[in-house]
C-alpha cells in the first residue's frame, strides 16, 4: 500500500513539473492553489483546467 502511494506522490509530482514546464509565459503564472490541486487530484483536474483553458483563449480573428 504504501508503494502505491509513494508512487501517486511521485507521479502527481511530475504532472505539476511538466504543466509548469509546458505553461507559456503569455498565459501568466499557474497560482499556488491551482499547483495543490494538481498535486492533490492529479489528471482529474488537469482536465477540468484545461477545459476551463480552452473556453478562455481569444481567437486570432482569421478562419482558414
């Protein structure tokens, strides 16, 4: 149980490494509370942000 664990710690971890890594700049920081519950949550609310992402981002105005 405890290796379970351990590695859910580990991988949670890593999603929070990756998002901070992948987050551009133009975006703004991620706030600390939305890091706890990617640690806490993990993919759960990877998801729901990234839901919530792409209803915020402005168009650039030309179709193709």
């Amino acid at each position: 149980m405890m290796v379970a664990m351990e590695f859910t710690l580990l991988m949670h971890g890593f999603q929070v490494l990756l998002l901070r890594a992948s987050h551009g700049k133009e975006q703004g920081p991620l706030s600390r509370a939305l890091e706890a519950r990617i640690f806490l949550f993990g993919v759960f609310e990877l998801l729901a942000w990234q839901k919530k992402m792409k209803g915020v981002q402005p168009t650039s105005g030309t179709k193709k």
